[in-house]
C-alpha cells in the first residue's frame, strides 16, 4: 500500500540575522496508513520543526513531503494535532473546547455531542465534562487535547510531546490510555517524544534523530505484540530496542 | 492561586468595621486635639454640609457624572477600535501603534487648558474631551495586549481545523482579551474621573471639581471633603458597575484577578 506520508529530502534552515541553523537535513522516509510512528531525539534535533512542515505550518527549505499523493503547502485540515501544552480555551468547558474542533469546521454541533462525550468518558474524564480547564489536572487537560484531536475522525493524527510535562506515572498512564483510543479509530499517528521509552512502548516504528544538523539517524521496527502491556515494559526484547537507540543517539 | 498574607479571603463586612472605626476616631479625637475645621472638618460638619446644600451637591455631582461617562465611553470604544486596527493592520502596526506609546508619555492633564480654550469652556464636551484623552491610553493598551496576546500553538491549532478568520476572532481572540479589556476599564474608568475633575478645577464653571474650588476659595473644608465623599461613592459605584459585568461575562475567571495575567 501507498505511504500516507512521505518525506523526500526535507531541508529546513531557520535564518536569524546573519546566522543560519540547519534544523533538517535531508530527511527521507515514510509513513503507512495505520502505522503509529514515534520520533525521538534530543531537543534541537528538528523533530518538532518536521512535525509543523508536515502539518503544513511551516514550509520546506528543499525537499518535499507529500499526504496523502499531495505535497503539503498549506495548512491541513483533515489532520488531529496535540501539542505539548494543552491549548485548552480557558473560558471553555472541557466538552466544549472537544466541539471547538466541530464548531471551527461548521459542522453540526449537535451531531457530534455524543461523540465528544464518548471520546471523553474513553479517556476518562466522564463528569468532567463540564469543568473548565483550570479546574482540571495538567493530565486531564491533556485528555481533553486529545478527544478534540479525535472528534472529526481525522486520518492522520500529530502529537509533539503531548506528554512531555507530565509527571513520569501519568505519563506510563496517558500512554496506555493513547493506545486504547488508538486500538479504536486506527489512524495514522506520527508522535514526538524526547522519551526513549515512550518511543519504544507507543511506535511500530521509532525513528531516531540526531541534532545539528537533525537528520534521522536510524528507522527501527519494534516488533513487540499489541495491545501493549505495562509488563511489556520489563521484557528483554524492550529493553534491547531502548539500548540500540541510546548508541544510536550517543548516550554515554 | 496565591492568596493574602492570610488564606482567608478579604471580606466587606471587616473592610466597613474598619471604615466606621476610623470614623469615629476621626469625630472623637478632632476636639480633643483642638484642630481647626477650616483645615479639617469632623464628619458630622460634612454631614451637616450635606443637609444644607445637598441640592447645590446634587446638582453639581450630574455634570461630573455625564463628563466621566461620557468620557469613559467614548475612551473605551475608540480605545477597542483602535486596538483592533492595530492588531489587524500591519500598516496600523507600524505606524500607530509606536507613536501612540510616545503620545501616551505626554502628561494629558497638561494639555487641559487647550483643549478648554479649543473646545469651549462651557461646553460639557470640552470637559468629556478631557476625561477621554485621559481614559484612552490604557484601553488601546490593554486591548492591543488582549486581541494579540495568544499562544502561537493556538492560532496553530485553529489553522489546522481549517477556522476562517471571523470565526477565530469570534471564538478565540474576543473571548481572549475580555481579561485586559476589564482591566482596561477599571483604570480607564478612574482616569476618567480624574479628567473630569481637572478638567473642573480648570474651567470652573460646575462641576464637583468647581465646588472643591470654591471650597478652597471659602476656607470652606467641609464643602471640599463633601464634593471628594459623592466623588468617591461616584467612582466606586461605576468600578463596582464594571466589576459585576466582567463576573457575568466572564464565569470561568471568578476569583481569578488581573494581575495573575
């Protein structure tokens, strides 16, 4: 089958004054449908910025990156993004900032009421619904982030570091959570995460990036069974990848 | 959030106590230190003020209170017009916005003599113009800080759902700048009396500010601290006017003030 996303000799320069920062170099691969997709790296390594290029929110130095047969050159807006920080509007509810996403698009609110109380009560927030975002955990905000990404079934789903500010145990919790969503709308996830094993534990594939210049240094298939299970964890064969992507990133 | 000193929550009911002891004390203790009352009248001389010319207040306090309206008003829509021009104009952006900050540094009370002399000195209009140059700066300000003050990842966001640009303004910007907005208009709002009351002080035709002259003029204390007790109860009924809107409008920010921006 045809790659959703694929990635063609992506350079982006970032110019600042008279200094010029390679942030990708030469960045070639792809994605299939239904494959979920981790990309981990250090900070600085361009991870981030090949997530914006894909999206469309920001444009290439060289190369191009093509959805869905098409090359990206403007925002998309069939895609799910979940950002590092939650986004939420503050004078929003939770159900309503997930129906922000409907509301944005002019579709039928009503319709998809039910939706958005499903994929809420999926990530566990059921009678949360009517809380504002300030009256919510930095987790449950999270949650909330995440159903407003999924209530217009997008085919493709961005996440950059969605669960990088999160404590270590909520963060084993969200992944866990993230997958049994996952498990249901089966799209085409491409995660950031600065974790190795949260790569290792959320991807089919991790791709590794190195920084100045970001470039991949290495695509990884984790063959480990799903659904995948907090004991997983302890498996030697999980251990093994985390390994192999620690030299490949160059940690003493 | 961060509370006072002490967790609990300052409360009317000890601010009033507080206010009705320094009161007394005031009446009480003025006697006994053998003040005069050309220099500081006891409350129940202001009192007593009141009784015998609370008509001649009265009918000072309204032009005070259309000219600080009225200035407010007028400050504030064009305050948020301006605002809005300068966050969707580049041209605005670049030209405006930099020499409103250098107009802004001008101390406007300054200026209050020409603008009576412009205007009219019996025309309630120069007087409004007055508290309006006053009550505008910090308007434009806030709603500048209010229509552009969002997280990129935001506009981000709404870019990728594909939002037309009323529907962002509608649903993220609007909403967005009702925190600096309020604040714009409890300082404009208080600006404004302030304009109004030079603005008297100057013209001295009516006006609150007029009486506080004549007052001076009389050695008359009591008329003074008479015309700065409506002028007080005047300011905090449209503060407390202010405040009860933002906490309609604004449900999921009670509690929450300001300066947590």
């Amino acid at each position: 089958m045809a790659n959703l996303i694929e990635y063609e000799r992506v350079r982006k320069i970032y110019n600042s004054g008279n200094d010029e920062v390679i942030a990708l170099e030469e960045v070639s691969f792809g994605v299939a449908p239904g494959e979920f997709v981790t990309v981990v790296g250090r900070s600085g390594c361009g991870k981030s910025t090949l997530l914006k290029i894909t999206a469309g929110l920001l444009p290439v130095t060289g190369g191009a990156v093509r959805v869905a047969g098409v090359p990206v050159q403007a925002p998309l807006t069939n895609i799910g993004m979940v950002f590092q920080s939650p986004v939420l509007l503050a004078w929003r509810k939770a159900l309503d900032n997930v129906l922000l996403q409907i509301e944005a698009r002019g579709l039928n609110v009503g319709a998809y009421r039910k939706r958005a109380l499903e994929l809420l009560e999926l990530s566990g927030l059921r009678g949360f619904e009517n809380k504002y975002p300030n009256e919510l955990s930095g987790g449950m905000q999270q949650r909330v982030s995440i159903s407003r990404a999924l209530i217009h079934d997008p085919s493709l789903l961005l996440m950059d570091e969605p669960f990088g500010a999160l404590d270590a145990i909520t963060r084993d919790e969200m992944n866990l959570e993230l997958l049994k969503i996952w498990s249901e709308s089966k799209n085409t996830v491409m995660f950031i995460t600065h974790s190795i094993p949260e790569a290792v534990f959320l991807g089919d594939r991790v791709v590794v990036m190195t920084p100045r210049p970001g470039k991949v240094a290495e695509i990884m298939t984790i063959d480990l069974p799903r659904p995948r299970t907090t004991a997983l964890r302890d498996d030697p064969k999980f251990i093994g990848y985390m390994r192999k992507i620690r030299e490949s990133l160059g940690v003493q | 959030m961060e509370k006072g000193p002490s967790s609990s929550e300052p409360s009317v009911k000890w601010s009033v106590l507080f206010f009705l002891c320094v009161v007394v004390l005031w009446q009480l203790l003025l006697p006994v230190f053998k003040i005069p009352s050309y220099l500081l009248p006891t409350p129940l001389a202001i009192l007593a003020e009141f009784q015998t010319r609370g008509g001649f207040i009265f009918a000072n306090f309204l032009p005070t209170f259309y000219e600080t309206v009225l200035g407010f008003l007028i400050g504030a829509l064009i305050g948020v017009v301006s605002g809005l021009g300068i966050v969707y104009s580049k041209i605005l952006w670049l030209t405006i916005y930099p020499s409103l900050v250098v107009i802004g540094s001008i101390p406007r009370i300054a200026i209050a003599p020409l603008i009576l002399i412009w205007i009219g000195i019996d025309s309630i209009w120069s007087k409004v113009t007055i508290a309006f140059l006053v009550a505008f700066f910090p308007m434009v300000v806030n709603s500048v800080a209010g229509f552009s003050h969002i997280e990129g990842e935001m506009l981000d966001l709404a870019k990728t759902m594909g939002m037309k640009p009323w529907t962002e303004f509608r649903k993220i910007r609007l909403p967005n700048s009702l925190p600096y907005l309020f604040a714009g208009f409890k300082a404009s709002i208080a600006l404004a009396v302030i304009g109004a009351v030079v603005a008297e002080f100057v013209s001295g035709q009516q006006g609150l500010g007029y009486l506080i002259i004549i007052g001076n003029n009389d050695l008359n204390a009591a008329l003074i601290f008479a015309s700065i007790t409506v002028l007080s109860a005047m300011s905090l009924g449209l503060f407390g006017i202010i405040v009860g809107l933002e906490k309609v409008l604004m449900p999921w920010r009670r509690g929450i003030y300001p300066s947590d921006l």
